[in-house]
C-alpha cells in the first residue's frame, strides 16, 4: 500500500501569483491519485495570494521572506507535514499531467531502494520539448543535464538509475523525507542533484519516472542571477563534498579558482560569467557555517562511500561527445573563401611585385628615416618600457602616461627583435602587400565576386593617404591604414559573437593609437552601433559596447594627465614625432611630377589639382550602393566615409603639437583613409551587384582601379625621383659616441640645444641612445605652458648658451645628464641661428665642467666632467601607480585577446553565417 502523498507548494507573490497559483491547484484537481494534504508556503507579500490560498483548503499556509531559496521555504513547510507521508515538491509555475503523480508512485512502490522519484520536465510554452530529464555531475562536482533542450521522442525514456533530477516535481519517499530536506544554502539550483547525492549516499537511489509529466514556466530571473546562484550551488558543493582535509584548502582558493575561471568564460566566449564567478567566490568564502552544515547534513545521512557515487558521474569523454555534437547541430555550411581561386593570392603578389619596385633602395638600408620616423629601441625591455606609464624617454623630470602608440611601436619592434629599427624597413616593403591582403579580406564582408573583392582589395593599396604616408615618412598613418580594414572585417561582425567583438576591440585599440584623430567618428558610428543593436539584434548590445571598452582604458591615463591639466582635446593629437605636413603629397605631388618633366612652373601649378577626376568613378559606384539590395550595409560604408570626410576636413584646423615652437596641425590622411574605407566599400557593393544588371562587374573594376592607380603615380615614384622624405638613417639620432655609452638602454642623459630661425634655442634631454619613436610623448608634444621643470631646463639652457657665470655643470650632473649636444635644424641656417651656435660654442668650450668630444654628423658634443648622478626613479606612490594602470591595461587586454581567440565552438558558430553582413537576420552566437 503506498504511503499518503502530502504536497508541499511553494508560491512567489508577484502580480500574476494569484492565476499561475490558480493553475497549480487545478492540476492537481486532476491527479488520478488523490493527495492526503496541502501546505502552501508564500514568499514575500501574501496579499495578491491571500484569498486563492484560502481557497485551497491547504492543511497549512506559511509565509516567508521573498528572498528565501525553494530549499529554505520546503524546509519551513516539513514541520507542518505530518509523519509517514511522502512529500511532492511543487512550485506555482509547476503544472502536473494528470498521471504524473500516479507514475510517481508507481516508481516509489516498486522499488524500496527509490528514495526520489523524478517526473520528465518539459516547457509549458512547448510540451515536445524537455527542460529536464535527469542530472548528474562531472568528476569537479559541476552539474551537467542529461536531457535539456531536446525534442522529447523517447529516446531517454529507458533512463532510470540517475544521480539527480529537477526539483520540481520530484516525489520523496516517506521514510526518507527528514534527511532529503533541500539544502537552502544552494540558493535554488541544484538542489535535486544535492539530494540525489544525498540518497546515494545512504544507500537509496533516484529513478526517473518518463510517464509523468510536468511543464514548467520558463525562469523569470536575470540571466546574471541564474549564473550567480548556480556559481555558488557548484562552489557550495564541491566544498561541501570534498574530504575533510581538502575543504580548508578549496575554501582558501576560492578567489584563485575565480580568476582561472573567469578566463576560461572569456575563452569559451561567455563574458557575462566572470562577474557572477567573484560574486559567487565572495558570497561562499564568508558562509562558512553554511558549509559545516552542508557538511555535517552529509555525514549524519550517510551509510555509504563516494564509489557509490562515482558510477553515475558523466566522463569527461562523454562530456566532450556530447558538447561536440551540439556545435555540430549548429554548425552549418559556409561558401569556400576562395583567396586562391577568386585571385587575392594574385593580388598580394602583384603589389609586392610593385612595392619592391618602388621601394627598391630600401633593400640597401640599415634603416629608415625621414619625416615622421625615428629609430626605435635597440631592447626589447627598452622597447616595452616607453609603452608602460612611468618615467618618459625624454624629459628631465617627467612621469606619466604613456602613448598607446608606443605598445604598437614595441610589437612591431618585436617582430625583428636583433635590430628592431630594422622592423620599420621591412614594414615599408611589405606595407602594400599587406594593405591589399587586408583589403580583399575586408571586402568579403561586402561582396561575394572575384571583381568586387580584387576592385576593393585593389584600391585600398592605392589608396593615395596611404602613399602620401608612405612617402612622407609617417609610421603611424602606415600602420592604421594596415589596420583599417581588419578592423572593418571585425566589427561588421561584432554583433555576431564574441570572437569577433574581441578581435575589434583589439584592432581598435590599435587604430585609435596610431589616430587619436579618429576618436569622434568612431564613437558617433559606435553610437549608432549601440542603436542599430538595440532595434535588430538586442542580444548584441553588450558585444557593441565592449568593443570600445579596451580602447578606453589604453587612453585613460593620457585623457586624465590632459584633462587635469586643462588641454582635453590633446588627446586627439599626432603620435609619434611632430611633423608638419608634406607638400609633396597631394596636388603638390603631381606639381613636382609635371616639373619634372619639363612642363612650365604655371602650366604645372594648374593642372596638378585635376588629379581628383581619377577618383570620380570610386566615388560614382560608391553613390549608387544603396540603389543595391544590401541598402543597409551601402549606407553604413557611405556614413564611415561622410565621418572619415568631415574628420579630414577639420583636421588642418586643429593645431594641437608643438615642434621646436612651432605649431603642428593634424595630419588629414588618417581621417582620409577612413573615408576612402567607406567609398571602397560601397563602391564594392556596386560592383558586386552589377552582375545582376547584365554589366560585366570585371570591366567596371579594372577602369575604377586603373584610374586610381594613375593618381597615386607622383607617391609611387617619390623615392626615384629624390621627392621622397624617407631616406637612408642609422638606428640613433645621437653621436656614436652617445649611443656606445648607453649600449643596452642605459639611462644616459643628453642635453640637446638646438638654435632656431627666430633666434631661440630649443632644449631637451634624452634618455638612452637615440630619441625613440615609442618614447615621444604627447603630453609634451601638446604642452600650453610651461612646468616648473621646463623653467629649470631653460634657466640651464640659457645660462649655458649665453656664456654667464653661472655654474651649470654642477646641476647638469645631479640631474644625471651626462652629454650637451648642439645640433642644427634641418635645412639652411640664418643669421640669427648661426650666432646662437657660435655663442654655445664658445661658451662651452670656455668653461671648464665641459668637454668637448668632437663634431659629428648629429651636431657639436660635449661631455659633462665630473660624477654623474643616476637619474632620479620613481617614488613609492608613483610605482603603485605603475603597477596600479599597467595591471588594469593589460587585463583588460587579455580578456579581449582571450575572447578573440577561435574555439572549435565558434567556429562551428561562425559557419552558420554568412560572410557578407546583412544577407540575413544572424542567429545568437
């Protein structure tokens, strides 16, 4: 005879408490098998549900806070049930077939060694789909469903001997019921599994029980909250299930298991786990007594060992089986790349073919200078050094941030780690190639034909701000050019996943440190991001916001250094060295070409400007775009291409560095290669989409590309005409005998004077060999006034050059600068320039703390006579300031590189979609 079923129902108060309540007690109204008793117990307000428990006729009503777990409002609710009664475990969104607790039953009678019987849980908004069937554990303790989110065949029906099930619905034997009480300290997720292991280890077991259904409302919790309390459900339970001297030690690593974790969840591309896993480590490192009483729950039950409950662990292989056919299901059918086949192999061939051509004299160079270039580190801790916040590479005095430009500079340093200034010479052979590779991956994002892809490929390469970079010797817009377009692959697919949002993020940290300048047009188009997410794919919003997230904290010390000092809008300013712009680029560019041939000045001066008709066909294809089927992605190339425009425009405006006294305004090109992005990409979509029209799309693109290619001819053969900036450049800007003294980048210090045009002398120390490109600093660059330092340094500067009585060696000394150097700006000199040097001179050469080494090729060098002091370090808060920023930046970092990199998982995912964005609405990845 069965014992008598007692129902505890456990009822949340919110607005529709009252029907889901309603519900509940109808089902049960049409149990095949009657129930003896009722208990109801109301967490939080029981007004909405005070007149249907009254109407229930429940034995017994209990009210508890709103906040208690399903464990702790059964375990209120057994100490009204009366002894010998099996309890069922209901909750108002819980709605029982009118078999299911006969089936229960029948489980329970047939077996004594059944302390649980569990019924087959599926969806109320879909009855032909499981929610839960069945759960065990792996051997960590981390609980795995055995049957969620499949279609119910009864394919699990012969299941019946498992390690735990859903709580819902479960049945406990009578004679059981006081040691399986639910562990509230589990906060309402895995609690059936806790149970089951529970009865395992006293000897009884689980069965399943597929005859009895139950449907279940889906949860009505954030999903940070469910990942919160099944973090510490896991974490509870492994400590609790842990032997007696291992708890005190997987207690104390809580916080260490934390933060592997949370680098796993950016692995596997679910960042939305990593706060839940420290709230989660927090919230169980201070319940101890929760633990010892988990603990001693166990032992008191407990007749058994933990062999009983190995045998229904999952094995990892079979774990990993079954994640593996899961991403198989999702995984689907991508079309083939075709780089080879479709001729991008060709095209990146072709423009090395060129880039040798037109920079052939590159292959006899020890270096490159010129323009905005300078050698970099010969270390690479020398390199990394001038990316980190701490003392700057020039200066007397000077701690603070970093550029982000410097950690670009040091990874391409890095790349030819024996001669790292050589990286800079490779990196302007290979730079067309590269630009051509990366546009013809960029255009796979926005047209499916061979022409369209080679058209985009093509002229991003012959993008005339890129050659106008190249000639003029300026690294930084070289490299954002490099990046602009895997950049543009990225984030057109950040909404997509993670992966993809972790490689943009990354790409523009790299493009906004090489152009500040891009600042305001990226955060207008992240903007519009952040909206076009919200309206059509809101299950992205968080992978289009994270995408600016690591840019952010790269630029917030420079943004606070600037702002606390009143300049903000600095942060916007040139990396690297200050250099005026070029004016053979552009309409001078092809000025000199004509001239050289031997057209008039005038005539020369006249035609040069018509060079922009050869990008009229670009610009026409790239009007035309949103008369194409992909409207959306068409008018999204054209609004990048109306910022990059607006952006280029100001730029000549805004004069924010500083070179020897001289204004600098920004340099246009980088806001240029953005707009010519957006006019390449829509002129693509064109192209790609003429095939349609019965237009051969190949002869379009082969004269869009020709004519941009006669455009760019001036840039291409600068060098051979000696019209280029860049030239041949050793890896120093100092003496020889400078650069010997500080071999292995030590902190030497070097006074360079150099007189200028309107009869002042510029001053400032250098630190090590050479002056560096990763070791200029903007904050100097862009300074307004002058700080207490620089008043000391030109004080020292004055009373040197003008001859004075003052003595200077002695403070030079204390400072740790070791070298004067009095150098000439490049070009003729004037009058003015020319006393100044005679006066330094002399006055150097008459004063007995100096002496004089020599002329050399960078200028006239001296040696300061005495003992030279070490260069002040840091103080103590300003090295926990470094370790402060630099922890926090490189966190950041890894969390992004950690989500761009692929997993099997992704890729699966990735495979599903299409390559072109907007062919079809993607699926959440």
């Amino acid at each position: 005879m069965p014992a008598p079923v007692h129902v505890v129902l456990i009822a949340r108060s919110s607005p529709h408490a009252a029907a889901d309540f309603e519900r509940s007690l109808a089902a049960l109204r049409t149990q095949t098998v009657p129930i003896a008793g009722l208990t109801v117990v109301v967490c939080g307000d029981p007004a909405p549900l005070r007149q249907a428990v009254d109407a229930s006729r429940a034995q017994a009503a209990v009210q508890a806070p709103e906040s208690i777990p399903f464990g702790g409002a059964v375990e209120l609710a057994l100490a009204r049930v009366p002894a010998g009664r099996a309890v069922w475990l209901l909750d108002e969104g819980t709605l029982p077939e009118p078999a299911a607790l006969a089936e229960l039953t029948a489980a329970l009678e047939r077996q004594p060694s059944v302390a649980l019987a569990a019924p087959k849980v599926v969806r109320a908004a879909n009855r032909r789909v499981l929610e839960s069937f069945g759960v065990t554990m792996t051997a960590s303790g981390r609980s795995v469903e055995l049957a969620r989110g499949e279609y119910d065949q009864g394919q699990h029906d012969h299941a019946d001997d498992v390690l735990g099930a859903d709580v819902r619905g479960m049945l406990v034997r009578e004679d059981i019921v006081a040691q399986l009480v639910p562990d509230r300290a589990l906060l309402g997720a895995d609690e059936g599994l806790d149970m089951g292991v529970r009865a395992r280890l006293a000897g009884r077991r689980v069965a399943l029980a597929p005859q009895a259904r139950v449907q279940v409302a889906p949860p009505t919790q954030l999903a940070l909250t469910r990942a919160y309390v099944a973090r510490v459900a896991y974490l509870h339970r492994r400590i609790a299930y842990a032997p007696i001297a291992l708890a005190p030690v997987l207690w104390i690593l809580l916080f260490p298991l934390a933060l592997w974790s949370s680098g796993v969840a950016l692995f596997a591309k679910r960042p939305g786990r990593v706060a839940p896993e420290w709230m989660a480590a927090a919230t169980e490192f201070v319940r101890v007594g929760a633990i010892v009483r988990s603990r001693r729950r166990i032992a008191e039950g407990r007749t058994g060992s933990w062999r009983q409950v190995d045998p229904l662990r999952i094995p990892r292989g079979e774990l990993r089986e079954r994640q593996h056919a899961a991403e198989d299901a999702r995984a689907g059918s991508r079309a083939p790349l075709r780089f080879f086949s479709g001729g991008g192999a060709w095209a990146v061939l072709a423009a090395l073919a060129v880039s040798v051509a037109a920079f052939v004299a590159l292959f006899t160079w020890s270096g490159i200078g010129g323009g905005a270039l300078l050698p970099l580190r010969r270390t690479l801790a020398g390199l990394w050094s001038d990316a980190l916040f701490g003392l700057r590479a020039e200066g007397v005095f000077d701690v603070g941030a970093a550029d982000p430009f410097g950690a670009v500079v040091a990874l391409v340093g890095s790349l030819w780690p024996a001669a790292p200034s050589f990286a800079l010479v490779i990196l302007w052979v290979a730079a067309l190639p590269l630009a051509v590779l990366g546009g013809w991956f960029a255009a796979t994002r926005v047209a499916n034909g061979s022409a369209a892809r080679i058209a985009f490929a093509v002229l991003w390469g012959v993008a005339p701000p890129f050659w106008d970079a190249l000639m003029s010797g300026r690294p930084a817009a070289v490299l954002l050019h490099l990046l602009l377009p895997w950049l543009a692959f990225a984030v057109a697919a950040a909404h997509r996943s993670w992966t993809t949002a972790g490689a943009a993020s990354l790409l523009l940290v790299g493009v906004l440190a090489c152009g500040p300048w891009l600042w305001p047009p990226v955060l207008v188009a992240w903007a519009l991001g952040i909206v076009a997410a919200a309206v059509w794919a809101k299950h992205a919003v968080g992978r289009v916001i994270w995408v600016v997230v690591p840019s952010v904290a790269m630029f917030a010390p420079l943004v606070v250094e600037q702002v606390r000092r009143g300049t903000p809008w600095a942060i916007l300013a040139d990396p690297g060295a200050a250099s005026p712009a070029d004016s053979a680029i552009g309409a001078g560019a092809w000025e000199g070409l004509l001239t050289g041939f031997g057209a008039p000045a005038d005539l020369a001066e006249s035609l040069s400007p018509w060079y922009l008709v050869l990008a009229v066909p670009v610009v026409l294809l790239a009007l035309a775009a949103p008369a194409t089927r992909r409207t959306r992605l068409a008018v999204s190339a054209l609004a990048v291409a109306a910022l990059g425009a607006a952006s280029a425009l100001v730029a000549p405006t805004a004069l924010l560095s500083f070179a020897n006294g001289q204004a600098v305004p920004v340099w246009a090109g980088s806001a240029a290669s953005l707009a010519w992005l957006g006019l390449v990409a829509a002129s693509a979509i064109t192209i790609d989409r003429m095939g349609t029209l019965g237009v051969r799309p190949g002869l379009v693109a082969a004269v869009a590309v020709a004519l941009a290619a006669v455009a760019i001819v001036p840039q291409a053969t600068a060098l051979h005409r000696g019209g280029a900036a860049i030239h041949d450049a050793s890896d120093t800007t100092l003496p020889a005998y400078v650069a010997a003294e500080a071999q292995n980048d030590r902190e030497i210090g070097t006074l360079a004077l150099t007189p200028l045009a309107d009869g002042s002398a510029a001053a400032n120390v250098i630190w090590g060999a050479s002056e560096t490109l990763g070791g200029r600093s903007s904050v100097q660059a862009t300074a307004l006034e002058a700080t207490d330092e620089d008043a000391w340094l030109a004080s020292l500067a004055a009373d040197i050059v003008s001859g004075g009585a003052t003595a200077v060696t002695e403070p030079l000394a204390q400072a740790g600068i070791s070298f004067v150097l009095l150098r000439e700006e490049p070009g003729p000199q004037n009058a003015d320039q020319r006393v100044m040097a005679l006066t330094a001179t002399a006055s150097m050469d008459q004063r007995s703390g100096f002496v004089r080494v020599g002329e050399t090729a960078s200028g006239v060098l001296w040696r300061v006579d005495g003992d030279i002091a070490e260069r002040d370090g840091l103080t103590a808060a300003e090295t926990t300031a470094v370790w402060l920023v630099t922890a926090l930046q490189v966190a950041l970092l890894l969390a992004a590189l950690l989500l761009a990199f692929p997993t099997r998982a992704t890729r699966a995912a990735v495979s599903a979609s299409p390559r072109i964005i907007g062919e079809r609405q993607e699926a959440d990845v």
